[in-house]
C-alpha cells in the first residue's frame, strides 16, 4: 500500500502525456518511486531504455501535482480503494501484462485470490439466441464459482451481470470511466445487487471526459484480469473483437460461439473461429476441459455413492451411459432427446453427486 503522498506523486504521473503504462513502469522500476522520478534531472531520465525526452518534455510537477491534489480529495471524501501494481492485492493475472495499469480505482466487495475468473464480452445488438446462450452458459458454471468479468454496456455484458446476480457469482465491471458516474444510466439500479458480491474497477479519474478511446483502453483490463475471454455475440467489427485479440496478445484462451453464417451479430464469432483466433463454445463443458477446471479432489467422492438421488432427466442421462460406458457430450444429448447446453448442465450436477465424471475430448464416463 503506498504512502499518501507516494500516492500523490503516482497520480500525478498519471497527467504526464504521452507517457503511457509501459514507460511508467520503466521508470519506477529504475528509480524506485513516483516522487524520485519528479526529483530527477529529464536529461538522466531520458537516458533510461525505451524512455528518450519527447516522452519527458510536458512534465510539469506543478499542475500535476495539482491535479493529484483534486483527485486525491475525490478518493478519500469518497472512500475509493485503489491497487498498485507492486501491491500484494493487485490482481496476480493482471500483474503480467505488459501494458496493465500501474494504479487503478476500485469500489465494492471485490476478492480475485485463487478465484478462477472469466471475462464475457460481445455485441450490444444482443439476440435472442445470445441472450439464452450467455444465461445458460453462466448457469451452467456456477457449480464452479467462477468470477463473472465484462463491462457493463448494454447487450451481452448486462446479460452476463445479470446471470452472475441470479447466481450468486462474483461480478467484477471494467468501467471507461471514473467512479463518479455510472454509464449507461440505465444500469444505475445494478450497482448495488454488483458491489455486495464484486464491484467496479476503473483506471479513469473523476474529471476524465467521457470519451470513445477510453472504452478501447479498458478493455485490456476486461482481457487482462480473466484466464479466458468469451465472445458470445459479434458483428464483423466492434469493441468485443479487439477484447478478444488483447487476450491472445496476453496468451490467454478464447472463446467464441458460433452462429448461423447469415447471421449478422454472429459473423465477428465465426471469424475468430475461423483464423483460429478462438476456440469453438458450444457449452460450458468447453471451457471446464480447456481450462482445466475439474473439481478438486476434495470436492469429489472417492467412490460412487450407493444411493444417490437423481431427476428424471439426469436418470434418462444415467441409463444411457451404463450402456454405452462413455460417449461424446453431443451424442448424449442427441440420444437423450435433451438440448445439449442443459445436457452439459445435467453432466455437471451429475459430477458433483459423483455419478459421472468428464474426460478429454468431451467425454463423459460413470463413476
């Protein structure tokens, strides 16, 4: 945690232009703090790797400390809380982005250790067909608690927030903007359901102006704090595309859905499925087997419960495998007569009981 006036002297290097994340943390690096920067000669400090003068030139420790000033008051009168990049509690998948933020703002009940976390993203044109898809999809992984990441504009990250709110999950938004307002304003009546189970993050000051760019900029953090972004919807071109192609930049997994070629909110997903950009998502049990987010062993019977209470659906399921021994996810569904997004889901409340358990290529066995 930084010292109220490191803290002072950190924003203020946020006002210097064009001196982006990247070259921040260069020069903290080299000079230890955000105040010893201030304090050192632009002649020594353009000599640092990557740095040089133009990027040093519009220093002006004055009105950016002036600046700070302002926002500083903003964050205690507000009670802001706020994560550095050299702190303990910044998020560990964020820490390894290059151009990750070197402080950003955050408000509500927000716990990223050891949680396994997704990012959901795509089309404010939301379908049907992708508003069912994404519901289904987080229902089907809240076995797993997952944390629910997107960014709070209409369309499939409202749908997402949403889902995560009926399920008890996580929900981290990425605002484009500071905390001293809420964008759209429709949303407003979710902040609070998001802030008792998550919060918002957001690198922007309260007096940033509400620009276009800033929504590009906080996608990397959309990208950046998740093991897998998840396109659910897209049209050829839009915000959710560049998330996805952030998180390839970073190694991380993606995913998309894919839908009908005519499909105009659908051909951004094919795309990326088709230049291998994305995995293909057809249910929840992708994620889990790409991902590798089988049940521990702790959670997991160590043998096949006598009697064990199962639905219909789930004994239509059971009977079908203890003739087959194992079989392909799809073709389970298709024999079951049941549509494969709630088969999946049927297969997972079936491994939590110990009844089956998942194997590569989406397979599942009985126990």
């Amino acid at each position: 945690m930084l010292s109220k006036n490191e803290l002072r002297y950190t924003l203020a290097l946020q006002r210097i232009p064009n001196l982006g994340d990247i070259s921040t943390k260069k020069l903290l690096r080299k000079m230890g703090s955000a105040e010893a920067i201030f304090n050192e000669k632009k002649s020594n400090l353009a000599k640092i790797d990557g740095i040089g003068l133009l990027r040093l030139k519009e220093i002006n420790l004055k009105q950016q400390l002036e600046e700070a000033d302002a926002e500083l008051e903003f964050i205690e009168k507000n009670n802001i809380e706020y994560s550095y990049f050299k702190d303990k509690t910044y998020p560990e998948k964020l820490k390894h982005c290059i151009d990750g933020p070197i402080l950003f703002f955050h408000r509500g009940n927000i716990d990223l250790v050891g949680k396994k976390i997704i990012s959901i993203v795509g089309t404010r044109k939301i379908t049907s067909y992708g508003n069912a898809f994404c519901q289904n999809l987080i229902e089907e992984l809240s076995p797993l608690n997952p944390v629910i990441v997107s960014g709070l504009a209409y369309g499939v990250d409202i749908c997402a927030h949403k889902a995560a709110i009926e399920n008890n999950l996580q929900n981290i938004a990425c605002l484009a903007h500071g905390l001293n307002q809420m964008y759209p304003k429709d949303h407003k009546k979710y902040v609070a359901k998001i802030e008792e189970n998550g919060g918002f993050i957001t690198e922007f000051w309260s007096n940033d102006a509400f620009d276009r760019n800033n929504f590009l900029k906080r996608n990397r953090i959309i990208a950046g704090l998740s093991e897998a972004t998840i396109v659910i919807e897209s049209a050829e071109k839009g915000g959710s595309l560049v998330t996805a192609d952030i998180a390839n930049s970073y190694n991380r997994e993606v995913f998309a859905v894919p839908g009908r070629a005519t499909d105009s909110q659908s051909r951004g997903c094919n795309n990326l499925i088709k230049q291998q950009k994305a995995q293909l998502l057809t249910s929840a049990a992708d994620i889990i087997y790409m991902l590798g987010w089988e049940l521990k062993e702790a959670q997991k019977p160590k043998q096949t419960q006598l009697f064990v209470e199962l639905d219909e659906e789930e004994k239509v399921v059971f009977r079908f495998l203890k003739e087959k021994e194992k079989e392909l996810l799809d073709i389970i569904a298709l024999e079951c007569n049941i549509p494969a997004y709630k088969t999946a889901s049927i297969l997972m409340n079936m491994e939590l009981k110990g009844v089956v358990r998942p194997l590569p290529g989406k397979l599942f066995q009985l126990v």
